[in-house]
C-alpha cells in the first residue's frame, strides 16, 4: 500500500463562521433593493432577534460590511447603508492585474481592448438611442474645448470610450471594460496620454462617432481599431 506523507495533504475548509454568513445574507437583501441607499438596517437587537446570534457576531458582520464601504455605522443610529463607490470594488481589481502582468501591464491592457472595442462600437453603432448620440456628442465638444490640455484630452477619450460601451446595449461590456479603463488610469496614466497629437486623437473620434451617428457598424469597428492600434504603434 503507498504511504502518504503529511506534506500531501492540506487543511480541509471549515465553514464559514457565523458573521460572514450574516454578512453575505444581508448584502443579499440590499441587493434586492430590500433596504435602500441611505436606509438604515434593523437595530443590532433586532438583528440579534432574527439571526438568534450573538451580539458580538453581528457587530463583527457589521464592521465586515462597513470595511467594504457598504454601510457606515454611526453611533446612536444604527448602521446606514451607503452608495457603494465603484474605486472601492476597483482598486484591488487593478493592483492584482499590477502585479500579475507586471511591466507588461498598458500592452497586455490594450491587447484585451483591441480584441474587445471594435465589436463594442459596432454594436453602439447599431443599437444607440439619441440619448447616447447626444452624450458622445458632448464629450466630443468637450474634448475640442481642450485641445491643447493633454490631460483633460484623456480625461475625455476614456469618457468616450465608456460612452460607447454604454450605448451597445450589452451592459456586460460595460463591466468587463470599465475595471480595464481604472487601471490604465492608476497604473498607466503617462502611456494612456501616449504621444499621438490631440489633434490626430480627436480625428479619431470623430470618425468614430459619425460612423455610430450613421448606424454603420462596420465602419465604427474600423475606426476603433484604428484608433486603438495607431495609438500602440511603435516606432
């Protein structure tokens, strides 16, 4: 019979403790809209009552939720339940994608939006409402207003590019890119400026936007490629 050695073998998981159980069923219920933005949850008596735990266990459930930016707790009220700030779900998504890819990080970043981009702004092109049209339209003229502001410029592309991602209609691609637009900025701020003049950049957009105005998909996936893949051009 093989003998097994210790080193084998790891820990078995344990259960999750009370607190983070109580934690995650009432992260359930703000989800559902059970309690609201700026709502306070029961009183820690209550919440006693209907968990028929330990006080201990769901001041500690609370704090969990309160590290997260879910609720703020204060003295004398109770626990408010707070607009969660998308940084605080971003910020560990980009240090881990930091320290994943390393020096590699704005190519590994643009390869994923040159892949993603050019079918998102088809879609924007055949699924905007005038509502979209009417935004893009306005970062546009912002990002004409700065002209010779190189930051506010960028400040601008990235709206535009999440501009679009909200017009396809797919709000999955919202998400996917939006943490991928947080870390450029965090990380990669100088190389998300680039070299490419303001001008050449807001042609760019230009014949980006007049091909989604148009309803003409395939056009508005060739202006995003180019765009993206002009900008990762090295001499």
């Amino acid at each position: 019979m093989e003998t097994f050695e210790e080193a084998s073998f790891t820990s078995v998981t344990r259960p999750k403790n009370l607190s983070s159980q109580i934690e995650e069923q009432i992260l359930v219920a703000i989800n559902r809209n059970v309690f609201a933005v700026d709502d306070y949850l029961p009183s820690e008596n209550k919440l006693v009552k209907i968990f028929n735990v330990s006080r201990g266990v769901i001041r500690e459930a609370l704090l969990m939720l309160s590290a997260k930016g879910v609720v703020e707790i204060q003295k004398g009220k109770g626990a408010k339940v707070l607009n969660p700030s998308m940084d605080l779900i971003l910020d560990p998504f980009s240090s881990l994608v930091n320290f994943k890819c390393g020096n590699h990080g704005f190519e590994s970043s643009m390869n994923v939006r040159i892949l993603i981009e050019p079918h998102v702004t088809k879609l924007a092109a055949e699924n905007r409402t005038d509502e979209d049209l009417k935004k893009l339209h306005q970062i546009m003229a912002k990002m004409e207003e700065y002209v010779d502001d190189r930051k506010q410029i960028n400040m601008y592309d990235v709206n535009f590019h999440k501009a679009i991602s909200v017009a396809c209609g797919n709000p999955m691609f919202s998400v996917i890119l939006e943490p991928i637009f947080h870390f450029l900025r965090t990380y990669h701020r100088e190389s998300l400026i680039g070299t490419v003049p303001n001008e050449i950049t807001i042609d760019f957009h230009h014949k980006i936007l007049s091909a989604v105005e148009a309803k003409n998909g395939k056009e508005a996936s060739q202006a995003m490629y180019e765009h993206l893949t002009f900008g990762t051009k090295k001499d």
